[in-house]
C-alpha cells in the first residue's frame, strides 16, 4: 500500500516536530496534525512561527516550508481521520493521579478515546500507530477497541516509538539513530509494517529502520528511557561521593567515558533529570514487573527515580543550610526553569521540586528563563499542590531580563544548561546581589574559577 494521506491525533512536543518533518521529506503525503485544543492549533497556524506553541531550534523554518501545502493543523478530528489511510495516535499518557495504580501506571484514557473516536469514525481500512510511548500490550487493547467497535473494516496496530529528546527534536528526526517498527507477523502486519517503513526511507537509510514485533518495539521504548535515566541517577549518585571525597565528578565522568565501553554521553552530573519521559517510563517499568510479581526487578528500576528525588531535594537542602540555615524571605534567583535547555517543555523540571522546597522555608524566588514565562510557573507549583495558588504566587517572581531577576539576590541557583549563562557580565551581576553572593550551580555549567575570582562563594554540583 502507498500511503499519500496520514494524520496525527496530538500536536505536542512529539506530534508536532515528527510530523513537520514527514511532510517536509515525503512531498507526495499530506499530512494533518489535529488536536482538540483550539488554542494549540491556532498557535501552530500563526503566520510568524516564532508563535508556534513547541520551541525546538529549527522547527520554524520547517513548518514554514510545508504548512498549507502539505502539512495542516486542524481541529476537526474526525475528518482527518477518515481521509488517512494512516494514523499516528502522540497524546499525553501521564502518569495517573487517580484510582489503582495511582503515582505508578499510565493513564491511557487519552489514548481509549483515540482509539474509540478512530472506530466510530472509520470507514475503509486504516493502519494505526502508537507514537505515544505506551506499557507493553497496550497495542492489545487498542486492537480490540478498535476491533470490537468499528464499523467491519480492518486495523492494522503499529507500534513507532519516538526517540527524539526535546532541544535537538528536528535533528533527531533528520537523522535518527534508529527507527523502530513493531508490527504483526501476519500477511496484513507485514504489509502495514512495510508501508511505514516507505515513508521513512525517504530520509532514513534502510539499515537504521528495524522491525520488531509489537511487544519488542514498545518494551524497547521503555528500556532506551530506563537505561539514559539510569545512567543520570548513577553518575548523580556519584556525584554526592565526589562532593565527600574532594573527587571532582566532571573530571570522573571525563575518565570513564573515555572507556568506549561506556562511553562519554549522559554523565553530566545535574540537579535531576525532568521532562515527560524518563520519570513516566521507569515508572511504567516498574508497575509492569510488579504486576508480573516481579519484585526484584521493580525494586532495581525504581531505585532509579529514588536517587533522582534525593538529587533534587539534596540541592535544596544544600542551598537552605549554606544561606546560614535560613531562607525565610530572601530572594532566591532562579536561572532556567525548563527541564533542559533549548526547550520551553517544563514538565517534571527539577526546578519546579526545589522551588516548591525553598518555598516551604518561605524563601522568594526569582525566575528567569529565556522561554518559560511566569504563568507556566505558577501552573507548574500549583500543579504539585502542595499549598494554596495565593500562597505561590506571593512567593514568585519572574523577569524577562536575567540582570533585573539577580539584582539584590542572596543566592543564585542554576537549574537549567541554558548557554547564554555562560556569556553574561558576572561581575556586574555579582556588584548587584546582596553579599555575600552565593552561586549554586545545579548543571556545573559555570567557571568556578572564574566566579571564585569575581568573589561569589560558589558551590557545583559534585565538587
Ligand atoms: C506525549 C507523551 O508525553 C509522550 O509520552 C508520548 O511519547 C507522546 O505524546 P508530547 O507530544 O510531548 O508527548 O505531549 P503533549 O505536548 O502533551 O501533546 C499531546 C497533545 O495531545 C496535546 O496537545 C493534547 O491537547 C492532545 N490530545 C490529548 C488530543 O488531541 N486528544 C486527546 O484525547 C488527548
Ligand atoms: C528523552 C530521551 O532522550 C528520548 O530519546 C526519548 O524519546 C524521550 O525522553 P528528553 O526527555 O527530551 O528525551 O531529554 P533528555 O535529553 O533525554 O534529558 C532528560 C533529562 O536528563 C533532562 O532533564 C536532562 O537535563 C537530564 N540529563 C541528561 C542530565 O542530567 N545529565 C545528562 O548527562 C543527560
């Protein structure tokens, strides 16, 4: 079958950029992204795409190439669906905060309501494919919802799951480590398989897309995020060691990643990692092997997410004892908000938890971060509910210009890798706070050296 016509339900962080660029590479496919937030879609159609709703360094440009020609956001859901002959399922799938399960599974009511409305909707054959990361066998469920509800005609269920991190999203696509596709091992799996496979050749060399089975390609999924989140907890736990020893954590990561067994990426020792997925998928791990009676296993993995809570509130802690066991009513100034830099995504950013702890000591805090602006801050502490939205707001300030939000600090923390840190006039910065000035620096970002010299008392991660 030669796909012309896709769609995507979701137009985030991940149906957004994965879908600009099929339509960039495949000319010959019309490609609808839909949601049913109006207001996201609006922002995706804005003439100036520096409005559209996802900040990814070159996303604009390649949004402006294809959209009205063969790319469109839209909400009408259900006509989109009926025209595609393929459709990729990227809503949210958050962790649930209700019922069984609850701090643990997955919420897959996004995804039943896709594939119910998919269903009912549906008049020919269609293939669908799970972008959203996803337990193991939810490919199952989907198959008989759709099976069970549709109108008689055939699905065909892909898995496709996406590998690209937020800040580098269009070149993880441009040029991907790998592409995976599980499928069915039937006649009709094969060739749903193959059609997919099709659309990424046009860009992707044919030895980089591998095809699995359904239960190998979402299982992987899980696995990749485990593992990267893995490595950030033990180099972080490391890092604790470092800071007792007089080890210098960047100097050990340096020589072992020189070791190509190990290799040299994902050991930057940091606050804790954030964003949408490493925190979710360990999670989704460990609910499975527990629901397998599988202890051990989930016992492992959930070590994972143990050591990054304890980075996060071990900086916290660190900041209130260094400022004289005190922070009541100082101002705190905060630079990056996001989980990582080159990005305006702040879901599970570590900034939100140590915010939220400095807050409980009544400390103010000073926001800067060149993409986040201060209603995603205030919805962010909110969403923890740890105390009244009244209460955050008092406590919280943010600043479109970085000097402005240091100015009469006590202390700066540094939560996000942003690069334009690096270049700002320290000194004059250092001449405005209070003394003495207090560098924390979540990212080991800074030059201690340099900050030494200025006359900050400065204190990084791991050294
Ligand atoms: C999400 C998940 O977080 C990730 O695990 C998965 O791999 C892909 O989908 P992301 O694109 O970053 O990633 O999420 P988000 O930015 O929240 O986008 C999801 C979109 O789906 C939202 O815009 C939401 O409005 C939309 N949506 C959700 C629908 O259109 N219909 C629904 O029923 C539910
Ligand atoms: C991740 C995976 O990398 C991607 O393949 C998957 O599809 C989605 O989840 P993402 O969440 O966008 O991508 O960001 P990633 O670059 O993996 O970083 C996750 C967190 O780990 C960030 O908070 C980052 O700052 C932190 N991190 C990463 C470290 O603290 N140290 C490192 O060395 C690397």
């Amino acid at each position: 079958m030669r796909i012309t016509n896709v769609c995507c339900i979701g137009a985030g962080y991940v149906g957004g950029p994965t879908m600009a660029v099929i339509a960039q590479k495949c000319p010959h496919v019309k490609v609808t992204v839909v949601d049913l937030n109006a207001d996201r879609i609006a922002k995706w159609n804005d003439p100036d795409v520096d409005n559209i709703p996802v900040y990814e360094p070159g996303l604009g440009e390649i949004v402006a190439h294809s959209r009205g020609k063969n790319l469109f956001f839209s909400t009408e859901v259900d006509n989109a669906i009926d025209e595609a002959q393929l459709i990729f399922i990227s809503v949210n799938t958050p962790t649930k905060t209700y019922g069984s399960g609850k701090g643990m599974a997955a919420d897959l009511k996004y995804i039943e309501l896709c594939a119910r409305q998919i269903a009912r909707v549906s008049k020919g054959d269609k293939i669908v494919v799970e972008k959203s990361t996803l337990p193991v066998r939810t490919a199952e469920a989907n198959k008989n919802i759709l099976d069970n509800t549709g109108n008689g005609v055939q699905f065909q269920i892909l898995s496709n799951p996406e590998f690209l991190a937020e800040g580098t999203a269009v070149e993880d696509l441009l040029s991907p480590d790998r592409v995976l596709i599980g499928g069915e091992n039937t006649e009709e799996g094969k060739k749903a398989i193959q059609a997919l496979v099709d659309i990424y050749a046009n860009w992707v060399p044919k030895e980089r897309i591998l095809t699995t089975n359904l239960w190998s390609s979402e299982l992987s999924k899980l696995t990749a995020n485990a593992f990267l989140a893995q490595r950030v907890s033990s180099v972080n736990a490391i890092s604790e060691l470092c800071e007792k020893t007089g080890a210098n954590v960047s100097e050990v990561a340096n020589a072992i990643g020189m070791d190509s067994r190990i290799g040299n990426k994902f050991l930057k020792a940091s606050v804790g990692f954030g964003g949408s997925c490493f925190q979710k998928d360990i999670l989704n791990l460990v609910y499975i092997s527990k629901s397998f009676g599988l202890q051990e296993v989930a016992d492992y993995w959930e070590q994972v997410i143990i050591m990054n809570d304890h980075q996060k509130r071990r900086f916290s802690k660190n900041i209130v004892s260094t400022l004289y066991n005190t922070v009541a009513d100082k101002k705190i100034t905060f630079l990056g908000w996001a989980f990582k830099k080159d990005t305006n995504d702040t879901r599970e950013s570590a900034a939100i938890y140590v915010a939220d702890d400095l807050i409980n000591e009544q400390a103010n805090i000073a926001v800067y971060d060149p993409k986040v602006n201060y209603n995603q801050v205030l919805s962010d502490l909110d969403y923890l509910e740890t105390r009244a939205a009244e209460s955050n707001k008092k406590h919280t300030i943010s600043f479109s210009d970085p000097y402005e939000a240091c100015k009469n600090a006590h202390a700066i923390a540094v939560l996000t890798e942003w690069d334009e840190f690096k270049e700002y006039d320290w000194q004059r910065i250092y001449d405005a706070m209070l003394k003495p000035a207090f560098i924390f620096d979540g990212r080991n970002l800074l030059d201690a050296k340099k900050m030494n010299e200025i006359g900050f008392v400065f204190q990084a991660i791991g050294s």
